[in-house]
C-alpha cells in the first residue's frame, strides 16, 4: 500500500498528497533509469555462478544496471569509474591470491605459516567453511576500498537478506551484520549518492537528464523575516517543513554513514521529489525537478 501523509491537497480534481514510501529501485525508475538487459545479463551470471540471487537485488538492478547516477556509489553496478565492477565471491578471490601466491609459499611454508590466504591453500575446498563461509561481494566503500559489503552465498536465495561488512583492519575472514535486509543498504546507497555527500556524480547525471537540484529557498520559499529582519534558523524550518507538507515523524529516514540521516519523498501535486538531510536536529531540503 502507498503511504501517504495525512494532508492531502486536490491537483485537477485528483487528490493528491505527499508519498514517502520508495525502494531504492523506485527511486531510480521515478528519476527515467530503467536498463532492459539487466534480467539477460543475471540470468546469465547465476547460470555461470550456479545461484540465485535476491528478488530485491534483481528488481534494483533493472533499474540501477550501468546507471551513470551510481558511477562513484557503493554498489557495484557493472559500469563503475573507470571501470567495470560487477559481484564475485569471496572464495574466488582466496582461490585468486593462491594461484598468484602458491610458489612463493611452497619455497618457504615456514615463512607463511600464519597467512590466512596460506592456511586457506592447506585446506582442502570443502573445509573452508571451518575458517568463513562464502560471501557474494557486490559493493565497496568507492574510492578509498577500506569495507566490502557482502551477501552470505547460503542466504542468496531469500527474497531480502542480511548484508554484512568486512573491513580491511580485520581478518578477511570478519564479516559483520551491517544491515537487516538488502533493501536498507540499497535505499542507503541511493540516497547517499542523491545527496553527493561526497561526489556530485549524481546531481551531474541527472541534470544532464534535464533535472535541477535546487535549495527549498530557491524552488518556492518566501522570504519571510522576523522582528529584526531575520528569521531564525528554527522558525526557518518550522516555515520550510510547513510549506512543503512534510510530516518528519512519516518520512523512512536511512542513516547516512557520513553522518546523519537522509529522508526521500514526493509531492505528487507538484511533481517534485524532496531529499532531506538530518544533522544534529537540523532539516535541509533539496529539490529535484524536472520541466516537461
């Protein structure tokens, strides 16, 4: 069901009112990304990898496959700068590093006795289990490489699995619960990259699409002053939050990992989407708007 807020406002006859409730895939359909060979090229990968993947991974990436919006993200989506990423496992990679490692090893066990890829190549295949299951790795921190996020390989056939963290100041075998469901990492990862915390890849991509991101100032606010020609921040946001129809206690807030919260919602009236940040008990909004 649709969540909308308690306001509701009549747009042509129609009623009309603010929705909150988007998936991370929903986000990127609404914004025109939609990729029609992304169901060739998964099925084609989970016949290669003999699995299957989540329902919720598949669905974001019809939309999200080689989206220019997420080029610097922390998902991979195939078409990265500079280059392709796309998911593997974990155990690939081990088996990756023992072939390139083997010789030097078998020159000198001693010397590598304690390595954890070495300890690996003294197992046979069906005991790496006893060191760390298998994960999927389908994303990164982008740029700096410090975490991977994972899928458990046993956990790939429910519709919204868990997603887990491995950092690079832990053994490779350390993976930790990072999100109850696939669907909160992607929403994260997705407003993330909206909000160019880092990047503005996305603001670039999308106004090369004919969108604009404007301050909430810019699109419709009106000046308004208080007693000594200045409104104060906190009236500022009481007269912001009331303008737009934002309900903050109906907004799906998803923690930022560079601080804050973010929040995404539409104004099916206006036809505008509105993405919030949340810091230290301060609201901005920023516009996204596109003429027809």
């Amino acid at each position: 069901m649709v969540k909308y807020d308690h306001k509701f406002r009549k747009s042509g006859g129609v009623v009309v009112g603010i929705r909150y409730d988007f998936s991370a895939a929903e986000i990127l359909k609404q914004l025109g990304y939609l990729n029609e060979t992304s169901g060739e090229i998964l099925e084609k990968f989970m016949e290669e990898k003999k699995i299957s993947l989540p329902e919720v991974y598949c669905e974001f990436m019809s939309a999200a496959m080689d989206c220019p919006l997420l080029e610097t993200s922390d998902i991979w989506v195939w078409k990265m700068i500079p280059f392709v990423m796309k998911p593997y496992f974990f155990y690939e990679e081990i088996e990756q590093v023992i072939e390139d490692q083997k010789e030097n090893w078998e020159k000198n066990t001693q010397k590598y006795a304690d390595n954890i890829y070495h300890i690996f190549y003294q197992l046979p295949g069906d005991r790496w289990q006893e060191k760390s299951c298998d994960y999927l790795k389908i994303g990164s921190d982008y740029g700096a490489g410090i975490v991977c996020f994972g899928i458990r390989r046993q956990d790939l056939g429910e519709e919204d699995p868990p997603v887990y963290m491995n950092h690079e100041a832990d053994p490779i075998t350390v993976w930790k619960k990072m999100y109850e469901r696939l669907s909160d990492y992607l929403l994260e990862v997705v407003l993330t990259a909206l909000a160019c915390v880092d990047y503005s890849t996305a603001q670039e991509a999308l106004e090369e699409e004919g969108w604009e991101y404007l301050d909430y100032e810019e699109y419709e606010m009106e000046s308004a002053e208080d007693e000594d020609g200045i409104l104060e921040d906190e009236k500022w946001q009481e007269q912001m939050l009331a303008q737009s129809g934002i309900d903050l206690e109906l907004v799906k807030r998803v923690n930022c990992a560079y601080g804050g919260e973010l929040f995404f919602c539409q104004d099916e009236g206006k036809e505008c989407f509105y993405l919030g940040r949340t810091e230290e008990e301060e609201t901005t909004l920023t516009i996204l708007s596109k003429e027809k």
